[in-house]
C-alpha cells in the first residue's frame, strides 16, 4: 500500500530564491531619494520573516518524517506481535517491548 502524503509539499528552495528576488527589487525601488514609504518598510520586515519560516518548516518537516519512521515501526512490531501470539509464541510481546526501548532509549532506527 502506497502512503501519499495528504497535501503536496511546498518547494522551499524556489520560495527562498523567489524571496531574495522580491527583497532585491525592493532594495533597488526604495534606492529613490524620495523618503521611504512606510508600506516599504513593512514589506521588507514581512520578506525578512519568511527565511525564519523556511528555517522553521524545514524542521518540522523533518520531525514528521521522524515521527511517521517511528509509527511505521510501531505497527510492525504490533503486527510481529499479533503474529507470534497467534503462533503460541512465550514471549509475544518482545517485539513491542524492543520497538518502545529503541524508541525511548535514543536508538533511533
């Protein structure tokens, strides 16, 4: 079974460079002598923010994709688990027993 993720992932990287532009060509708009605009001064604060964005979305993302290694190895060890008791195994819950450890101790599978 194939796991699609439920919304598509935004390109970060094209988002950056698109930032950089947009702060470029505000640069060379408010270079006029005139005195700058306030609404200048808020759009360069707001591009600013979106590095911080970016920085903050990329850990996410990889904390997601921790996360969904760590259920996915959950549910095997259930499944593993299910099996073997059904298979008269002594011991069936080892299987969970050592997912939750390696989990918990930092193992990191």
């Amino acid at each position: 079974m194939t796991h699609r993720h439920p919304y598509p992932h935004t390109d970060l990287q094209e988002v950056a460079h698109r930032n950089v532009t947009a702060a470029q060509l505000l640069a060379a708009l408010t270079r006029d002598p005139l005195p700058m605009l306030p609404v200048w001064a808020y759009l360069i604060a707001a591009l600013d923010d979106i590095d911080t964005l970016i920085d903050e979305v990329t850990g996410l993302r990889a904390e997601l994709a921790l996360t969904r290694h760590q259920r996915a190895n959950l549910l095997a060890a259930v499944r593993a688990t299910l099996a073997t008791h059904h298979d008269g195994d002594d011991d069936p819950l080892y299987y969970v027993r050592d997912e939750l450890h390696a989990q918990t101790s930092g193992e990191g599978r």
